[in-house]
C-alpha cells in the first residue's frame, strides 16, 4: 500500500468518523466504527510506506543498462 491509498483511507475514515451521523444506516450498522477502523489501517499504512521505502529503492540502484546509439551500417 503506497502512501497516496493510505491518505485516501485516512480521509475516507475522518469522514465517516466525524462527518457523517452514526445512526444513518440503522441501529446495527456503526459508520464511526468503520470510519475508525480505516483510520487506523490509513495510519498504519502511511507508518510502513516512510519506513519501507528506502529498502524498496536500494534494490534497484546496482543495475545500470548501458547503452550506445550507433548509427545503422549502410
């Protein structure tokens, strides 16, 4: 999960936490909590993105493709 999905689930979950009544699609159904919940996974998300990205971009930095434009023989 990169960093952009986990703002989209810390936005989506502050607006069902805070911006939306609980009650709006019955008494069983609890948006707060869900909204929560996103919240949290948004949070955990954005925490693993910064921390595992400098393993993610060391990988690639020891293959380098060399390569010469050579006109074509005529």
């Amino acid at each position: 999960m990169g960093v952009g999905v986990s703002i989209f689930f810390l936005t989506i979950g502050a607006i069902l936490r805070f911006a939306i009544e609980p009650d709006v699609l019955g008494p069983d159904v609890h948006i707060d909590v869900i909204g929560l919940i996103l919240m949290i996974v948004g949070g955990v998300g954005v925490v693993l993105s910064v921390v595992l990205a400098p393993r993610r971009g060391s990988t690639s930095e020891g293959r380098l493709m060399h390569r010469e434009n050579r006109p074509p023989d005529a």
